[in-house]
C-alpha cells in the first residue's frame, strides 16, 4: 500500500494547496475574509464567545471557526475552507475522469481556475459561513457512492468530510434525506442496470448520516444542556408564510380563537427579511434581542405552525407556494454581499481575534468599495453564461441519444449533481427564504461536470499531457 507521504501524494498536496489559494482570491482582493451580515456575527456568536443566540444558525459550525481558526486569526478558517473544496474538485477530477491521481491534481488546479473566474465558488470558499460545505457535502456523496476505489486513508478522510459537511448547516439534514430519497427513485427506475453501486458503499453512506444525525443532538446538549436539530425552523417557517401573505390571512382566521403575539401586527409583514433581521421594527424582537427573541417565541411559533398545517387548506396553499418558489429559487442569484459595518462582527474581531482588527477595519468591505471594484456586474455575466452553456450542452449530449458521448456513470453523475441543485432550493426556499446565496453557493456544480465530461473526452493533443490509462 502506498504510503500517504510517497512523493506522489507530496505533489498532490502540492497542487491542492496551489488551488486552495486561488480559491482565497476574494479574500486576498477584499484584504480579509468576507463577511455576511447578521449570519457571520451569529456563528461567531457560538464559536468564540460562549453565547448561543437561540438556535438561529448551526451550532457546529462556530465550533467549526474555533477549531480552524486555532483562536488567532479568521484567514485560518478561509484556508481550510478553500483547500477542502480544493480536495473535493480533485477527487471528482480523479473519480469520474480517466486521469490517473497525480494528473487529476493538475487538471484539478485547471478546473479550479476556470471556476474561480467564472463562477461565485470563490466568494463562498473566502466567507465566514458555512454555505460552501453544501457543494463539498454533495462531491463527497458522489465518490463515496460511484467513484473509483480509493486508498483507504483517502476514503477515510472524504468520510469524515462528508460527516461534517451534513452537520455544518441548519439545512443540511433534511436536504440530504430528501436527496438521498429522490436519488433512490431515479437509481432503481433509470440506472439500476447501468451503474453497480456496491452494497459497502450504500451501507457506509448510512452509517455515516445516522452518526451525523445522532451527533447533532449530541453536541448541542453537551454544550447547551438541551437535546436538539435545529432550535430555528419553526421562526423561519413563520418567516416564509408571512413573505408570502399567507400569515395575514391564517392570522385573520385564527386570532378570534387563538391569542398569538403576532395577532396585533396583522398587515404589518413586509418581508421575511425584515421579519428575521430588522431588531428594531419587526415583532420578533419586540420580545428580546437576538441572544432571546427567538427563544422566547420558540414554543410560540411552533404551535402557530402546527396549528397551520393542521388545516388542509393553507397546506395546499403552502405546497402551491413552495412549487413557486422552487423555481423562483433556481434562478436567483447574484453576487450582492454586505458593504457596511456591522457591529456585532466589529465586536468579535475585537474581543477575540484581535490580530486581524487592524485587516477587518481596514478591508475593501468594510469601507464599501470590495463590490464597485469587484465587478459584479461582470462576475454575473460570466456565471450565468457558464450555467446556461452547461445545461443547453448536457442537454444536447442526453438527447441526442443514438450518438451520445456520455457513459452512463457520466449521465448518473449529471442526475446526481441536478438533483442535489433542486433539493437544496427546494428546502432552503420552501421552509427559509428565497435568497441568492441559496443558488450561488451550489449552482457551480453544473459548470463543474461539464468540465469534468470535457476533461474526459479530451481530444488526443490534450491527451499527450495526461494520462488516459483506466476507462470509467
């Protein structure tokens, strides 16, 4: 067996650390990691200062900072962000390519590149939030369930990451659970004959959700004394329903028998942003700051829910708005991210990470000018045209079946990759809001496999350079 520090996995690691840094451009641009608004504040909030704001955010990912950021500084966390999604390009480049390890981790520094200029992964590999460790949860899934065979210290680590990344984000599990359920159906309907995922890999990708499912609850009684998924769903359930309107009209119906707080602001819902994050006028906080509101409208809120989908009617409406906005989800996104101060980051960076103080009040983000320099308008540009060429080509390669140039594990990998873009918009829309980041931090996936199908029936010249030794 080879030996994790042979001279071939030196130069693998080489190259992974050559596109871990070109996934930190935008940090390195912006001169500090980016930050998003209340989210960031809120995992810092867990992480390092022994407060738990009610359950708004994962906890496990402000453990997460504390450990990767070895309590000195935030570019710590970026880097292992960006040298993980590093790890996971290389791994699908190795896995659903004909090029042998060493060629892959080249390839993979290529393919790195292309998605660094022409799509968002770079602003979510250089933020302080977990968003990016939903595309690295869905590239660990699929090597783990149809890639090659693996040496055991390599299959061992994208288990662990693959642990992690379901435990990351509030979203995560029920995403992966209904993924898991579609992906089944089109499995057994469509590929059972055509691609062998061996039983082991099934039975280990189990065994590994039910751990995560079971530490979750774990960690957050450990350290909250309390025995809990996610203390939040039920706040941005009532979040979405008052976005669209159907708060104001179950409060109509509701209210002469039910005495919730939220009766005497009825007409008052402007947005679930709002609803969510404006401290100062929306009715959340009219019981406590963030540290408490949402704790204290938890039992509330959840009854409110209950007694929603207790009533046959505003569950058809609330799956007729899910439907809707699905689809309103899947093409929303853009690369808009804060350019103001925000106190409560300040205050963080202060107390905790004071090293990077001078860097954070200092950055192109914080004094406004990170997206006019930026130019989103052209990051924009490149990522739609790189998203709708992808899909118009897979398109054509699946139609086009008496001559299509796809294997089937490459169709599988395609199924594989839409399914989990659909999934994650689906939850995060239906039972949070519609918001860009939902798309953005996942969507690159697509562009991703078309490199990789690009890669594969690369033409003979590019061939001289890689090798081409195994089939798929």
């Amino acid at each position: 067996m080879k030996s994790p520090f042979s001279k071939s996995n030196c130069t693998i690691l080489l190259f992974l650390l050559g596109s871990s840094l070109i996934l930190m451009v935008a940090a390195f641009y912006n001169q500090f990691p980016l930050t998003q608004a209340n989210d960031t504040a809120a995992y810092l909030v867990y992480g390092v200062s022994g407060k738990h704001p009610a359950g708004v955010h994962s906890f496990i990912y402000g453990l997460w900072i504390m450990v990767t950021s070895l309590r000195i500084s935030l570019w710590f966390v970026v880097f292992f962000q960006s040298f993980l999604a590093a790890y996971c390009i290389f791994e699908c480049t190795y896995n659903f390519t004909k090029l042998d390890s060493n060629d892959a981790a080249a390839v993979g520094l290529l393919l790195t590149t292309i998605l660094a200029y022409c799509t968002g992964i770079i602003k979510f590999t250089s933020l302080i939030m977990a968003d990016i460790y939903t595309p690295i949860l869905f590239c660990c899934a699929a090597v783990l369930l149809f890639g090659k065979e693996l040496p055991s210290f390599r299959k061992g680590f994208i288990y662990i990451l693959f642990f992690l990344s379901v435990m990351m984000h509030s979203s995560h599990v029920l995403t992966i659970v209904i993924f898991t359920f579609i992906l089944t159906c089109f499995y057994l309907i469509w590929f059972r004959k055509k691609i062998n995922i061996a039983a082991a890999n099934i039975r280990a990708y189990i065994i590994t959700l039910a751990l995560a499912f079971i530490f979750i609850p774990t960690i957050h009684f450990i350290f909250t004394q309390e025995f809990y998924l996610s203390k939040s769903s039920q706040t941005f359930f009532v979040a979405h329903i008052a976005d669209n309107g159907l708060l104001d009209k179950f409060l109509e119906e509701r209210c002469p028998e039910k005495e919730y707080s939220l009766c005497a602001y009825k007409g008052t819902f402007n947005n679930s942003q709002s609803f969510l994050w404006d401290l100062q006028n929306s009715p959340l906080y009219k019981h406590g700051d963030l540290f408490d509101a949402w704790e204290n409208r938890r039992q509330e809120y959840s009854e409110l829910m209950k007694d929603f989908l207790s009533r046959p009617k505003y569950v058809f409406l609330f799956l007729i708005d899910s439907f809707l906005t699905t689809f309103s989800q899947l093409v929303t996104f853009d690369m808009v991210n804060d350019n103001e101060r925000r106190p409560w980051i300040e205050q963080m960076i202060k107390d905790h990470f004071h090293r990077d103080w001078y860097k954070y009040n200092n950055c192109l983000q914080v004094k406004g000018w990170y997206y006019n320099a930026f130019d989103k308008n052209i990051t924009d540009r490149n990522y739609t045209t790189m998203c709708i060429t992808s899909i118009l080509l897979i398109l054509i390669c699946i139609i086009n079946r008496k001559q299509s140039v796809l294997s089937d594990k490459q169709q599988f990998m395609i199924v594989f990759f839409v399914i989990a873009i659909f999934v994650n918009n689906l939850v995060c829309s239906t039972f949070s809001v519609v918001a860009p980041r939902f798309q953005e931090r996942i969507c690159w996936l697509l562009p991703f496999a078309l490199l990789l199908i690009i890669v594969d029936k690369a033409p003979p010249v590019f061939n001289r350079f890689f090798a081409t030794k195994k089939e798929i």
